[in-house]
C-alpha cells in the first residue's frame, strides 16, 4: 500500500536537472484536477534550498500567477540573487508550459542570538480528543455530492483536526478566527531541517484559503464563489519537526473587491511559536446563469 508520507517526500525533494534548474512532480499532491498551491510553494523553496548552504529560510513570499496541471511536471528556475554575510536571497520562477505558474523570493539567514518575544498560544482541545481526518471526511463524504466525493477521500499525508464543529458542507455565518491541529500522518524523524521547512510550507496552505469565507456563511463547497489563491507568505521562526502536531491560528481581517486577507500563526504543541502565515485570496462571487 501506498505511503502517502513518502509520496510527499518524493514530491518535495525535486530533481535537479542543470545549474539552477530543477524539475518538479506535478501530481500526488492534496488535489486532482489542479496543482495544490502548497505544493508549487513547497517545491520552489525546496529548490531555492539545494542553491543554499548553512543557512535557513526565515521568510518567504509567492505569487500565484496561474493554475498548475498536475498530469504535467513543473520546471523552477533559481535565480542567484545575493549571497551576503548574514542574509542570502534567492528567486524561484515556476514553469509550466513556457508559462510562469509561480514566482517567489525567498530569504534565508544564518543563525544568530536576539531579543526574543512572542504571543502565546492560545487554548485549545487536545488534539487526540478530535475527530481524525478519515472520520470527517467519511462523514462529509457521505453528505458531498458525487462528483466531489473522490477529492474528498483522496488520500493525505498531513493530519488535520479542527477544534471547532464548523461544517464546510452547510456553512452558517461564523467567527473568522479559528484553529486547527495538523501534522504529518507518521513521523520523519531523519529528515533535514530543510525539508521539515517545505512540508510546513505545503500543510500550510489548507484551510488558510477559507477563513475568509466563514464570517460570510461560504465554503468551497458550496459552489457560489470563485476561489483562488493569489499569494501566499510565511515567516519561519524557530525550528520545525512537523511529525508532531502544532496548531494553525487563523483569522481574516478583512474581505472586499472579491478578495480576503487570511493570517495564521503556527505554534508546537509546547507552545513555541514556529512560523507566521498570510495570504489573499480571490473570493468572487459566481454570478447565477
């Protein structure tokens, strides 16, 4: 049987092809019929990575630019752009076709000691008190039409349980700001802090897209708006183990001009603060007829 842990890892660490250049996976990730966003974003800092040494990505910040076909690889090309004495700098362009699909700018630090703050993490249900994934999406399953029953069942290396009872399926107008305890399906307790870094970065594209949508009563299932991601950043601030769980805080300050701002803040379940998280959406409303 397939392990989709494993399949995650093959998709993330992408295959170098010339200096600079490197070929991605188009399919296996969270979606079918498109390339799940996080997915190009995790692919092109694991790119950006193979052109950096002794260093971590400390932030980094995409652009959707076009929907990306999963029955096709992706090519990224990493441009060199500095290499200081404490920060380098690469750009990543996604292509597909001979057209950009993404482009990003990642930076990426050396260690060094600073003053240090940060906003705690706020309360939550043990996350082994939820509901698995499997069990909601059997349930949700059960309820979605057909069509989207597949992408609904398709299997998922990353473990997700909201702690709140908010149904996608039926959406009721509610609090933008919500959390949801995630991590992979089994740990990778050997793989570099590199790579713990990109599947951060694909997990943290789920749900991220919708928290503009719940004070609204919408979801992406229920088929009146038109959903896109438009960009997507992340600050990472202390190492990650993704293997075990952390809570994705999330809330939407504002919506308007057929588009939402979503923020997350991703904590350990010690309580660390790891990374920081925003992004604008698309949210137009799908005219009748």
């Amino acid at each position: 049987m397939t392990d989709p842990v494993a399949t995650l890892l093959d998709l993330l660490d992408i295959e170098p092809l010339e200096l600079n250049l490197y070929r991605g996976k188009g399919s296996g990730g969270e979606t079918s019929k498109r390339i799940f966003g996080g997915q190009v974003v995790g692919q092109a800092l694991s790119a950006a990575y193979h052109t950096v040494e002794g260093r971590s990505c400390h932030s980094l910040h995409a652009y959707f630019m076009r929907p990306g076909d999963p029955s096709r690889p992706v090519i990224y090309e990493v441009d060199r752009a500095r290499d200081g004495g404490s920060f380098t700098t690469r750009r990543v362009i996604a292509i597909q076709n001979g057209k950009q699909i993404l482009n990003m700018a990642a930076s990426f630090h050396v260690d060094e000691p600073g003053l240090h703050h940060q906003h705690d993490m706020p309360d939550a249900p043990d996350p082994e008190t939820l509901p698995t994934r499997a069990e909601a999406k059997a349930k949700m399953a059960a309820r979605a039409p057909e069509a989207r029953r597949a992408d609904i069942l398709r299997p998922s290396p990353i473990e997700l349980r909201p702690t709140d009872d908010y149904d996608p399926l039926t959406p009721k107008p509610s609090p933008d700001g919500h959390s949801v305890w995630f991590r992979l399906t089994r740990p990778v307790p050997d793989a570099p802090a590199w790579m713990q870094h990109c599947l951060l970065t694909y997990a943290s594209d789920l749900h991220l897209m919708g928290t503009g949508m719940r004070p609204h009563g919408k979801s992406i299932f229920t088929g009146e708006m038109m959903i896109a991601s438009l960009d997507h950043a992340i600050w990472f601030h202390a190492p990650v183990d993704f293997g075990h769980w952390h809570l994705y805080v999330m809330d939407s300050p504002w919506t308007g001009a057929g588009r939402g701002v979503n923020r997350g803040l991703i904590y350990a379940a010690d309580g660390t603060l790891v990374a920081s998280t925003a992004q604008e959406g698309l949210m137009r409303p799908v005219t009748p007829g």
